[in-house]
C-alpha cells in the first residue's frame, strides 16, 4: 500500500469515529510539481489512488489521456472540441503556465460508495499573474470497469467556466506620462489626432491628383494606398494622420468619397520648436521574438523613438493592466491588475522663450541655449532648422522622411547637444585661468606689434595671428574689444601651460555636464592630457583641439553675474541651485569681465547687438571647423554668448554653422540681437 493511500484511509477512519459537524476529508495536494506524465492505467490502482492519478492528468493538462477516464456521459455531451480544443484555447489565451490543486477536501455527506466530490482549490500561473479558484469535482464509480470516472465540466479547465460563457481577457491601458514646462505647459501629451481615409467603392480613382492637393501629400504615396491588395469594396483605407484639418478641407472630403476618424496619438503642441529636445513616440519596433521589449510592450504600443521621449522611456512608458472575467450573467471579474500610468516629467524649460527662439532662428543652420544665471536651469533648448514631431509620430510617409535625410542642412541633427570650438567666447575662460594663476589683473597692459607672433623659435614656422592690429598698448577691456588672440595666447605662455590645462580643468573641462540631458562631455585636447605649448596657446582663443557644448560654455557665463558660482545645468525641476563648481574667481575679477563684455558690444558689435532698450554684455567667437568639400572652402561657424548687464535674468548663447554657404552679413552676432529683440518685446525678461 502506499503512502498516500495509508494517509488517506487512516484520515478516513478517524473522520468516521468522530461523532462531530464535521464532515469531510482531506487528501494530499496534487499538480505540476510531480510533471511526470501519467502512464500507468487508473485499473491497476486502488480506487483512492484513481482519483489521485486523474487530478494529475487534469492539473497536467493532459486531456487526450484524461478523456479514457472520463463518464461516457461527459463525453456525450462535451467531447473534444470542449476537453481538448477549448482547454487549448484557453490556456492559450491565459498564458497558463502551471497548475496545482490545494486544500483538496472529500464531502461525505455528498458522497457515498458510487459517488465521491470533492472540493479543493486550483492554483493556476498565469502570464498575467497567481489566479486562485475553488474548484468542485464529481467522480463516478464505473462498478463494471471497477474505476474511478470523472465527471467532467467545463469548469475543469477553468472554475466557473460552463458551456454558455467564455473568459475575455481585456487589456487595461494607462497614458503615457505628460512631459510638462516649467509653468505647466503641456510639451508631449496623449491626445487624438484625426485620420482621413478613403473609403473603397465609393472613391474615385480618377482623383488621386486632386486628393494629393487636398491632403498636401505626394500623388505617389496616394496611388499606393489605393492600390494595396487587400482592398475591398466599402472599406476605409487610411491615407494620411494629422492632429487637425481644416474646415476648408474636410468641407471637400465627402465629394472625394473621403472620411475622418479620430485615433490616439502622442500629440507635441509646441510641434517644430521642441523637436530636437522632447523627440517623438511611434509605434514600437521588435528585434526578432527573443526581443526583450516583448515582456512590456505588445503590438501597438508606443515608445520613444528619439529625445527626451527615448531618454526617459521607462519613466514614460505606463504599465499595463489587465481584466479577465467572464461573459454573460453579471460578468463575473476573475482577476485584475490595474493600469498604471506613466510618470510625468516636469522640466526647467519656459516654452514660451524656446518659441521665440525657434520663430527667429528656424530658417538658420543654427543652436541655441539659455540658462537661468541664479539657478542653472536650462530654459531653451533650440536646434534649426527642424522637423515635425506630430508627423513623425502619426507616421511620416517615406518620400517625406526621405527628404528630411537629403536636406544639406541636415535638420534632424541635434546641434545643442554636440561640441564645437567655441572660438573667441572661450576667451573669457582663459581669462579666469589668468586672473587666478596671477598673471592678468585690471593692471595688466600688453603692448603687441605686428599681425603674428610666436612665443619662441621651438615653435618653427607656426604662429599666432590677429584679425585686427592694434600696436598700442592694451588691456583686457581692449583686448576683448578687439578679439586679440595674442593677447590671450601670450597669458597662456606667460602662466605655464601646465597651470592654464588645471585652470580649465576647475571649470568642469573634460568632466561630463551634471545634467540629466546626454549632452557631449567637453574637451581640452583629444588625449585627453596637456598638450604642447603651441596647442595650449590655440586653446586660448577657443581653437587647438578644444570642443565643448553651448550648455556648458553658458554656465562658466552665468558665474560671471551670480558671484562666481557654475550650477549644474539641470533640465528636470527639482535640481535649482545645486553647485558645480564655486567661487571660480574673485568678484572684481569678474566685473572687469563684464565690463570688458560690455565694451566689446559698445564698440565692435555696435550695430549688430547694442540695443537702447537694454546693456547687453557679451562675446563673439568665429571658428574655423573644418573643409566643406563642395564649396572648396573652410567651414565657418560663428558665436555669440551674451547677457543684459543691468539685468542678468538669462545667459543666451547661439551659434550659426556653415557661415561660409551663406551670402550677406548675417551672423550669430546679429541673430543674438534679433533673439533679444523678440524676448525683450514685452520688457525686460523675467523667468517665470
């Protein structure tokens, strides 16, 4: 005899002595934790052990071998479309995974030698989650096969199921989280778009000239569409998603045979003007089945494809939930995880400047930041030209994408968040490094004669040179006025170049930007070490081997007007006022700076960016930065870091590229002052 049946009769036998209320038994728990398939026939077992040997092949989910020990009655009334087929489907659909029955109780009163139920409790797992239900089964006594038979149900594959419901699983969703302004402005949001279709039938398709106009899309993309080889007649064919038509179109859609539906979509209000920085969400791509991604994300979904949308993915994305229940009656509510919606993300940036920035700077090869001095917040983020993040994510056809790619401006580069030789607006950095070594004061006068100049004959045939030659003595304020960069090269010689490389270190070169965005980490020169004399000197008027992102030269800029303090230029709220590098000189030191900055706008950008509404302060730089194979010609980039000296509520620093494709005057010295123009509009500018 074996264990198991001891155990049960013995139970037995002291259930019948108790004279009680009680009036049930229990048996041991059965289920897929013994897997081994059931070989062995019900009939060579005893009639206990029978019934233990069925609840295995039920938790087992083998019904081809279940069905030989099953009434013939049940086999009548379900056979194999509900015993195999249905429990397939089933678990199919619940992702079954295991199955364990507990708590398993004979009833005595319901029972007597022919028949035995019994209670007990199946644990399923599921894809979904645990799923506990009580569970009844009859088993009858075939006295001419001498067995144990199971009364089947439906509800032996799932409790409650019978042959006139069915189980739904419903997928729950939750929004995806909102990406705010610093003022609460809604940046990326979920909302509807509208998706005009044609429907097939009632279309012409003699018009697909007419609708292309109408839609503004190529005729290409719309013959395309239409000639698809699913298509049918009266069925909606999708031809184009947008957030919104006008009334002036869709009062035409109906003599197209055309209609609108509304669809959810990740919306983006502010559209073009954030698009480098807050990126888009489609619909998630798979690498292959062994895709990872598949345990979050099912067909349909979104996800970030590029900016802040990518960056903050998983803080974004919401989690999904799901509802099982069952049809008919009161639909019954089996299991529930509630959706969870993603989390919101609330940034330090004004939407209402990046606008400006971007309506000013859009038709420009062009980036453009700004920083809040007192804080370090990042306020504008501003890459031009640019593209449609709503287009993107409704789904951008591929001659339009196509044309994004061919553009020589190159409007899907996000250029506030690369390096670049900052040029002469680095000078105000190897102005500190001076200060600080000693070698520079509001004393120091240089006397410089000629256009070129070498520190000594080691540096062979290389030299220094000027773009304006002023052969008189000079101090800071003249040497900025004028951009002299032998001036500065000479204060990297006279400090050592060794002290200059730490000097720059101290103001966060060749450290990462404490920053939540990825920007590029800046650099003294490519090695990553100090390098010689001749390149340190270059490295003095921001040329050499030196790269570093406008983010970063623009904090060493808000020091000059909050005391000396560089704070981590954050771009989600929370971070105000946190300190990245402090007292990077004594305060004197930087009011000579500023009023060396003033005196450069006075003088030499007197028409470009002095303003009467405003004492504006800053730098320029023009940096050479590469070949442009095309033209023949050195690439030119230009730059401009500024401030309103009276009232420093902003540090704005912009740069065009490619100066040597353009004709004219325009630069990054007159587009700074065009910015400030359409910022200060309504008086001087305060962060919200």
């Amino acid at each position: 005899m074996s264990r198991r049946t001891a155990r049960l009769i013995i139970f037995m036998i002291i259930s019948l002595m108790l004279i009680s209320s009680c009036n049930s038994s229990e048996i041991i728990d059965v289920g897929w934790d013994n897997q081994d398939s059931v070989n062995e026939t019900t009939e060579s077992l005893s009639r206990e052990d029978q019934i233990d040997q069925i609840l295995k092949l039920v938790s087992n989910r083998e019904n081809t071998l279940l069905k030989n020990y099953i009434t013939a009655e049940s086999l009548s009334s379900y056979g194999d479309d509900q015993i195999i087929t249905r429990q397939q489907d089933i678990d199919k659909r619940l992702g079954v995974q295991q199955i364990n029955f507990r708590s398993i109780v004979l009833l005595d009163i319901l029972s007597d030698k022919k028949i035995q139920v019994y209670e007990m409790v199946m644990s399923l797992v599921t894809d979904y989650g645990p799923i506990e239900r009580p569970l009844t089964l009859t088993f009858i006594l075939n006295e001419k096969l001498d067995r144990w038979e199971l009364e089947w149900t439906p509800s032996t594959i799932f409790p409650g199921l019978t042959a006139n419901n069915d189980i739904v699983v419903e997928t729950l969703q939750a929004p995806r989280g909102t990406i705010y302004d610093r003022s609460g402005r809604e940046l990326a949001v979920d909302g509807l778009k509208q998706q005009v279709g044609a429907v097939s039938g009632v279309y012409d398709l003699t018009k697909h000239d007419e609708v292309a106009a109408l839609l503004d899309m190529p005729v290409e993309e719309v013959e395309k569409n239409m000639s698809q080889s699913w298509i049918k007649d009266n069925m909606f064919v999708p031809l184009q998603v947008k957030s919104s038509y006008t009334p002036d179109q869709i009062s035409h859609f109906s003599e197209y045979g055309l209609s609108v539906r509304t669809a959810k979509a990740r919306i983006y209000p502010y559209d073009d003007a954030f698009a480098h920085l807050i990126g888009y969400a489609a619909g998630v791509s798979f690498e292959g089945d062994d895709d990872p991604k598949h345990e979050l994300y099912r067909s349909g979904d979104i996800e970030g494809k590029r900016g802040l949308e990518a960056h903050f993915e998983q803080k974004l994305h919401p989690t999904r939930g799901v509802r099982i229940s069952f049809t008919g009656g009161d639909n019954e509510v089996i299991f529930e995880t509630p959706a969870i919606p993603g989390e919101n993300i609330y940034l330090t940036l004004d939407a209402g400047l990046q606008q400006k920035i971007y309506e000013v700077a859009k038709d420009h090869t062009a980036a453009t930041t700004a920083i809040d001095p007192a804080s370090g917040d990042i306020l504008a983020l501003v890459s031009t030209p640019s593209f449609s993040p709503n287009s993107m994510s409704a789904g951008i056809s591929n001659s339009e994408y196509q044309a994004l790619v061919d553009d020589p401006r190159i409007p899907l580069l996000n250029r506030f968040q690369l390096r670049y030789p900052p040029g002469s607006t680095f000078k105000i950095a190897t102005s500190i490094a001076a200060f600080n070594s000693g070698v520079l004061s509001e004393s120091t006068i240089k006397t410089i004669t000629g256009k070129n100049w070498q520190n000594n004959s080691s540096w062979g045939g290389y030299y220094v040179s000027r773009l304006v030659v002023k052969d008189e003595p000079q101090d800071l304020i003249s040497a900025l006025s004028i951009s002299d960069n032998i001036f500065f090269a000479q204060l990297v010689t006279d400090m050592g170049i060794s002290v200059f490389y730490d000097e720059l270190q101290k103001l966060g070169l060749n450290e990462n930007v404490p920053s939540e965005y990825p920007f590029y980490r800046s650099q003294i020169t490519n090695s990553g070490e100090l390098g010689t004399e001749v390149l340190m000197a270059d490295t003095a008027y921001g040329q050499g081997e030196l790269l570093i992102t406008q983010v970063h030269l623009a904090a060493i800029y808000s020091a000059l007007v909050n005391g000396g303090i560089i704070f981590e230029p954050h771009i989600v709220k929370g971070h105000e006022g946190t300190v990245w590098k402090e007292n990077i000189s004594a305060p004197d030191n930087l009011l000579l700076l500023r009023r060396a900055m003033r005196a450069s706008v006075e003088t030499t950008h007197a028409n470009r960016v002095n303003r009467p509404y405003a004492n504006f302060a800053g730098k320029s730089g023009t940096v050479q930065r590469g070949w442009d194979e095309e033209l023949e010609k050195e690439v030119i980039d230009t730059w401009f870091v500024g401030f309103d000296n009276d009232n420093p509520t902003l540090i704005l620093a912009t740069q065009m590229q490619d100066m040597q494709r353009l004709e004219g005057n325009e630069s990054a010295f007159s587009l700074w002052g065009e910015l400030m123009d359409s910022i200060y509009a309504d008086g001087v500018y305060q962060v919200p």
